[in-house]
C-alpha cells in the first residue's frame, strides 16, 4: 500500500491499528524469478514492523506529525542474506517458500532450515533491546489438492503443521508471546520510540559461506553493510526525503512502489563490475606508492555494540599484503540515532615498516533509482569544498573531476529523490574530490584521500539530507 491508501483508510475506518502494508524486497529480484509477471513492486522497506510516515509507506515516521496513525508489518519474515541475494519467494517462514527453494530433505521430508530462520529471528532480540519479531502469515489457498503447488498435498500439510507446531513449542516454553494484529500496534507503540533503529546482524544459515550482513533502518536511512567485502554499504535508502510516491492507476508509478537507493549492488553492480567503469558501493582504498588495494576485497567479521545513543558495527581487522609492506587495519561502523548520518572510523593498528607511506581513499559510488536500469543523470549536481572556492560540476557525462587539497566536504545533490548526500571529514590534510560518470557508468564518486601512519584514526561521514 502506498502512504495515500493507507492516510484514506485511517481516515475513513480510525479504529484500524495495523496493516500488512509491504514485503520484503519483492522488487526487480522478484519479478525476474516469476518469469516476469509480478507486476508490482516493493523494494527498499523495512524488513521488520514501522511506524510508516504520511508521505511514504516505506520510510518510517521520525516523530508524531509523521505518523500515519497505523503500524505496518511485513508480509513474511524472509531471510535477510538469501532473499537479499536471491529469490524471496524462496527464503522466508510461509513453509511453502522453504519447499519451493527446495530446502528440505527430500526423503525425510525434514526442513531444519525453517526452524533455524526462525531462530535467528529470535536472535535479533540482542540487537534490538530485547526484542524481536518473527511471522508466518499466508493464506490457506496453497493448502489445496488441486495440484497448483511445487510439493504434493501431504508435504504441504505437514509443513504448516510442523511450522505451527514449532511456534506452539516455544510459546509452551515461554519463549514466545502470540499477538493478534491489533494486540501487537498496541504492544509495538508502547514498546519503541519514532527514532529506535531496527538493527539485524545477519549471517548466512543456508550455504556455510560464514557470510554476514548488517541491516540498519531509521525514519531518515535504510543501510546493509557486507562484512564479505569488507563492511562496505552495499544498499543506502535515503528515507530522509520522504518522497511523496503515489503508486497506481493514474500516477506516476502505476507498478513501482519501491523506494529509490543511492547503493545497491545488486541493480547496480557494486565493487564487482565485468568490465570498465564502477557500480554502486562506499568502501575505501588503502594505498602505499603505486600500489592499492580495496577493502572490498578483503572479507571479515563483526560484532555489534550499542554505546548510549550509537549503534556500532567492530570489524574484525584485515591484512593488507603489499609488494614490500604489510598493513593491519580496522574498522568500526557507527550509527548514531536519529541523525541520519554514518561514521566510518578506519585505524591502522599495525605496519611492517614504519617509515612507509600509507594512505586512505574513503569513496562512495553512487546513483538512483528502483531497477537495474540507469536514469537520467543530467540533473545531479557535484561539488567539493565550500564557500567561494568550491569547484561545481553539473552532470552531463563527461567524466570530469575536480579535487581540492585541505576541502572537507565533497557533496552531491540528486533533484530526482530530493536527496542531498555529503562526505566529510574532521582531518585538516584531507584532499576531497568529485567525480563525473559517462554513459556506460553512470554514476557519480564523492572521496576523500589521507595519509595515515600506525596508531592514526580517521573518521568519514556520510551524510544524508532531504534536498527540495
């Protein structure tokens, strides 16, 4: 439902809490493996219950005067790296996505991985002070003998009882708490605040691949850190435009009601490109002479903490191997509440040689839109540096750049999502620069570059602003 259906249905029927409102990226992904006939789409939302604001389904209510009066709930739990990945249909609790993914034993018709989904949806609780959310909602159509399904009748059955049954054993352990719709809006507006982020560390149960990712979602962002290519953010939803997105018959968006990235790998290509020109991601390049390597490449780990009002992501340190040095280096992630705005802290904890000169280029790629498909780029707006010297540059594909030594800021305005992104840095050596795509990268860079020795610290924002 978009914001202007559920207002009306507020406003028409006030005793209505809750609505089943989205699911979980069922956009582009979804419609390639339907043999292209789900014809709407909803990408870029939360994957747990909101507050969804008057002016967008997707992005959550910062505070009363945005809210529109109902909680929203997804429809499923899904896997949060196998549905990202691949195919939702094919990785969430309805039981029946679990047998179409064929994840069961085919002799024993046995499916630990439903139960493991749903376990790990408990585990959220550590993320989230306490709590943690889980559904199976699905409709009893699929229950039928007439032969529509992938699975015959008697699996079907015995998964939803199976299913049911496991949810009844934890609630008869106390380790569940069953709500009806309206019972949990209640439950969920007296339990969390407008500007409580959801957060889920999220490790790969499916394929033994020790892969980890780190959603984040607030009223003004949604964010996923790929610890498998180093804690690069591999999918940014500005949500602090709160773009007004009408979707149906006689609007601009008859099908598509997903909310437009600034990253997303998988539409647009992320650090692995086959061929010249760079997709969208925020890493960083660590550089020693003519040599660099990007963290992208570099897998690791991470645990999550919460220090007053941040959110913080530790990876695990990396080794960088170059030609005639070896460095050490770490990361931390931190979201601070209700700020829209990302710190990215990088320290070098060791080097084999001392004297080498090492150096840090901190970049975001970036562009927008809903699908694979690039969009009209002409209207972005480049700069670095501020006052009077900074250095502009309007799109128009020409592959320009522009750098200043010592400027703290390289920013970009995205008139199509209302959307102004900067990057900056406290460090007074910095050198911030901008960079323009061409036609077949069309994207945009904002970096900044820094020396760095043993025991240094350097910290870069990524800041999100609603641009009118």
């Amino acid at each position: 439902m978009d914001a202007e259906l559920i207002n009306y249905i507020k406003e028409k029927y006030p005793s209505i809490k809750c609505a089943v409102a989205t699911c979980w990226e069922e956009g582009p992904k979804a419609y390639h493996t339907t043999n292209n006939s789900w014809y709407t789409l909803f990408d870029g939302g939360p994957w747990n219950p909101w507050i969804p604001s008057k002016q967008n389904t997707h992005a959550p209510a910062a505070n009363e005067a945005e809210d529109s009066g109902i909680v929203a709930i997804p429809h499923l739990s899904r896997d949060l790296l196998a549905c990202y990945d691949g195919n939702g249909s094919n990785f969430g609790t309805h039981p029946q996505n679990v047998l179409r993914g064929m994840i069961y034993d085919t002799k024993t018709w046995e499916y630990p991985y439903l139960y493991n989904l749903i376990d790990q949806y408990r585990h959220l609780a550590k993320y989230n002070n306490g709590y943690s959310y889980n559904m199976m909602f699905v409709g009893p159509g699929w229950l039928n003998k007439m032969g529509r399904w992938e699975q015959p009748y008697e699996l079907l059955k015995k998964s939803y009882e199976d299913g049911m049954r496991y949810y009844g054993d934890l609630k008869k352990e106390g380790k569940l708490r069953d709500l009806t719709m309206s019972e949990f809006a209640d439950f969920y507006r007296a339990n969390k605040t407008y500007t409580e982020p959801e957060c889920a560390l999220w490790k790969d149960i499916l394929y033994g691949s020790k892969k980890q990712l780190f959603w984040y979602v607030d009223p003004f962002m949604r964010a996923c850190v790929n610890m498998d290519q180093g804690g690069a953010i591999v999918d940014l939803r500005p949500y602090v435009a709160k773009l007004k997105w009408e979707v149906g018959i006689g609007t601009p968006h008859v099908q598509d009601a997903s909310y437009p990235f600034l990253i997303q790998e998988k539409y647009r290509a992320g650090y692995f490109t086959h061929y010249a020109g760079e997709g969208t991601v925020r890493s960083a390049k660590i550089c020693c002479g003519a040599e660099e390597v990007d963290l992208c490449l570099c897998r690791t780990h991470a645990t999550f903490s919460q220090e007053g009002k941040n959110r913080i992501l530790t990876l695990d340190p990396v080794d960088i191997e170059f030609a005639e040095v070896n460095v050490k280096l770490q990361t931390k992630v931190i979201f601070p509440e209700g700020e829209s705005r990302i710190l990215i802290s990088r320290e070098i904890l060791d080097v084999s040689d001392p004297e080498a000169e090492i150096s840090i280029n901190e970049y975001m790629v970036a562009c927008y839109g809903t699908t694979e498909y690039p969009e009209d780029m002409t209207s972005v707006k480049l700069s670095v540096g501020d006052g009077p010297d900074a250095v502009k540059i309007d799109y128009a594909y020409k592959c320009r750049e522009a750098s200043i030594a010592g400027a703290k800021v390289a920013e970009a305005i995205i008139p199509p999502v209302q959307t102004k992104v900067t990057l900056t840095t406290d460090a007074d050596d910095a050198t911030s620069y901008v960079k323009e795509g061409y036609a077949f990268s069309p994207m945009f860079t904002l970096g900044m570059t820094k020396k760095i020795r043993k025991g240094e610290v350097i910290g870069t924002w990524l800041n999100l602003e609603k641009a009118n």
